[in-house]
C-alpha cells in the first residue's frame, strides 16, 4: 500500500514538472510589446538609436563617475546641455511611466542590479 502512495506521488509530480516545462517551452517565443512613455526624444542625452542599444553602457558609466565625482559628474550633451549624471537625470523625463524600465527589461529578459541600491518606481507611491 505504501509502495502505491509513493509512486502516485512520484508521477503526480513528474506530471506537474511536465506540464510546467511544457508550459514554458510554450511562451519563449512570445514577447509582450515594450511599453514606453511618450517622451521627446529630442532631449534626452543621446539619440534614441543609440540609447536603445547602448543604454547599459552608459548608465554603467554613469554610475561609476558618480561614485567618484559625486555632484561634479556632469554630461555635456552635444546641444551643450549639461546634466549631472545620476539615474534622477533620466527618470526626470522616462520616470512618467512606472513600467518604462521594467518593461523593456523583461522584453529582453534582463536583470539590471539597478534598483540594489535604487528605490524602484514600482515601489514608489
């Protein structure tokens, strides 16, 4: 008896990892649309062509002048501009959709380590 209740078990599980991996192997070629906020590309610090392959550089760079400069990293875009390298810089224009980095991230299936040391805007009310 004990024998019967150990192998139901054991292929009431294999079940349940079979419909799970089936399930998954299903949706890897679907991806949901990258939402963004309407944002005038115009203004931000590169052009969008450049942002959308080469955004992690730049934040990494970014992040690592901050870290040394502090208030004194400052971005002089070539309009002139000049913006203090910070993640407020960016989420002064994208921060309007709350879903903006997340929704591209999970897009491209990444994991940024951004919101280790940022609040998130998910979390903000």
């Amino acid at each position: 008896m004990r024998k019967r209740h150990i192998l139901f078990i054991g292929l009431l599980a294999a079940l349940l990892m079979a419909l799970l991996f089936s399930f998954h192997a299903g949706t890897e070629g679907e991806a949901p649309a990258a939402q963004t906020a309407a944002v005038d590309s115009s203004s931000c610090v590169y052009p969008k062509e450049y942002m959308h392959t080469h955004h992690m550089q730049v934040l990494e760079d970014w992040k690592n002048t901050a870290a040394h400069e502090g208030p004194d990293a400052v971005h002089e875009t070539a309009d002139g501009r000049k913006l203090q390298k910070n993640l407020s810089t960016c989420l002064a224009c994208h921060g309007s959709n709350r879903y903006f980095c997340f929704s591209c991230h999970a897009y491209a299936n990444a994991q940024p380590n951004c919101w280790n040391c940022h609040i998130s805007p998910l979390e903000t009310p």
